[in-house]
C-alpha cells in the first residue's frame, strides 16, 4: 500500500430532497428548476447532512482502498467542523494537518435536489475551503507520501507550484485533479503540468485548456505536458493514455442517477487507488470507472465510494494504440 496526501476542501453538503416542487423548466436553451416564488414557503419531503468537498471525497476512496491517507485542508471551529473530522477519524484518515482558520465558517453546501429526476443546484458557501494559502509544502518533508492527490485549490497557483516544487524534491508522484478557477488561469496552469504525472480532466475542462472537440484531439495535445492523462466525458465513458498505451472506455454500467455529487471525485481517487496499489493502468481505469458509477446510485458524495477489493465484472475499454 502507499502513503497519500490529498490536498482540497471540505465541505458540509445539506441536501434539501423533495419530489414536487423542483419540476424543471426550460429557460433560454437551459434546463432550470420552476420558479420559487420570493417570499414564499415550501415544504421539503427530506433533509440530509453529509461530509464533501474535493480533498475528503478522494481521501475516503483511497483509505478503503487500504492506503495510509493523510488530508490536508481547511475548517472552521463550528459543528460542520466537527463532523468533517469525525468523518476523517472514521475513515482511518489522518487529520493532524487540518487546519482551522479564524473568523471562517466551515465551508457549505446547500443541495437543492429533486428525487424524481435526480437533477440538482448547489449553492456553496466556501468559507474555510476557500482559503489554502496557509498549507505549507514543507509538512510533506515529514511525511514523505509516495503520492500527492490535489484537487482543486480555488485556483491559488502559488500554493499548488509550492507543492508540486516540494513533490518533486521528494521524489513524491503528483496526480491533479483541476478546477475552474486553476484552468482559468490556462497559461500558468500549463506551465506547472510538468511536475504532475496524471492529470485528470473532463472534456469541457480539456477544451478550455488545450482547445479541441474531439477527445483524441485533446488528449494528443495534453500528451505534450503530461504523460499519463485520462480525459472522462460522463455517460459516453472517456479516453486515457499512459504514454505507452492508450484506451478509449465506456461506462461501468448504465444505472439510474440518484445524485452525481462527487463523481468526478470518485473516478479520478479510484483510478490512483487501484494504480498505487500496483493495478495495471487498465484496472486502474475500470475500478476508477465502477467508483463512479456507484457513487452515483447513492445521495452524498461518499455513501457509494466502494471498497478496494471488491469484485468487478468487464466494462467495455478497448486498446487503441
């Protein structure tokens, strides 16, 4: 097994359910929930309190997989704080670099979620997560992980280019999960990819890195980076290469989506769960598969996460180089 970081937020997502008053509308070519009317009240059908954010979400994959995970992250000191490192202590996690800031609230989802459909708004208040700047690289020389997962860092690049200069000292391998606001920031985000060894992104977050429609195209530009990139496109599966070969995959099933909170989270922890464990790149890639589409069948982000060792069946993925 292997010694993890996880670097991201943590977040209490509240999830508000009900099945009658979330019906969707469509509104200048975008689907929407129908009109709430201000100063109106509405009676939900159910409440939940769940543990998310990027960097728990990945963390929780990897310790069931069996690897010693340490988080590192922000909270607040207030019972969503409390409950974040509650969830880490239950997990096995190691908590000792959570950090709690002053005068900020842990941050906050509010999940709008409609139980018919299995459609959603997120409101996010990111409070504590929104803050990395006081994360030093240099607790990794203590550590000395065999891996660093970061997620996003609400694009603070001065922070992420501190750990990937100590990864790198370390001899530690990086795996980088981008947000919106690092690929915002395109040029800088390109110059730091040459100190990760896996990136991950989604389509529409290849696009507006490296441009491109198609998925071979994107992943034949992002190869110029990075050796090892897997590209996911939801339902239609998605393309990866680890410079030596390279796979085009489809999904692990087709099953109904209860909520998609945390999927891009599970496939991407599940694929270095099963990678650091000394899978192939091909398992890797069907187990980061199937702990997405079981996180999906779940409410919360965490409920389908699944266990390293678990049985898995063929899922279509085909060799193409």
């Amino acid at each position: 097994m292997s010694r993890i970081v996880t670097l991201g937020s943590a977040l209490e997502d509240i999830y508000l359910i009900d099945r009658d008053d979330f019906g969707s509308i469509e509104y200048q070519q975008k689907s929407m929930f129908k009109s709430l009317e201000i100063g109106s009240k509405y009676d939900m059908d159910k409440i939940d309190f769940f543990i998310g954010g990027g960097g728990t979400n990945s963390a929780v994959t990897l310790a069931r997989s069996g690897h010693e995970v340490i988080y590192f992250g922000n909270i607040g000191h207030d019972p969503a704080g409390e409950a974040v490192l509650k969830l880490l202590d239950e997990e096995g996690i190691d908590s000792s670099y959570v950090n709690f800031l002053p005068r900020l609230k842990t941050g906050t989802s509010i999940i709008l979620l409609d139980s018919k459909t299995g459609n959603r708004t997120v409101l996010t208040y990111r409070g504590a997560s929104s803050k990395f700047q006081n994360l030093s690289s240099s607790d990794l020389e203590y550590i000395s992980p065999d891996w660093l997962y970061i997620t996003t860092l609400r694009g603070d690049m001065g922070t992420i280019l501190d750990f990937l200069e100590t990864a790198k000292k370390l001899g530690t391998k990086v795996m980088f999960n981008p947000g919106e606001l690092e690929l915002k920031n395109s040029k800088q985000l390109l110059g730091l990819l040459q100190d990760v060894d896996i990136l991950l992104l989604n389509k529409q977050e290849a696009a507006l890195l490296v441009g491109g429609t198609l998925l071979s195209e994107q992943l034949e530009r992002l190869k110029n980076y990075v050796k090892t990139v897997i590209i996911t496109d939801g339902p239609m599966g998605g393309i990866a290469t680890n410079g030596e070969k390279t796979y085009r995959f489809g999904i692990y099933e087709d099953v109904k989506t209860v909520d998609s909170t945390g999927a891009g989270d599970a496939f991407g922890s599940g694929f270095l769960a099963a990678y650091a464990k000394g899978k192939t790149f091909k398992q890797a890639l069907i187990f980061a598969s199937a702990n997405s589409t079981s996180t999906i069948q779940h409410r919360g982000a965490k409920n389908g996460i699944l266990s390293g060792d678990i049985d898995l069946h063929p899922m279509p993925i085909q060799l193409i180089k």
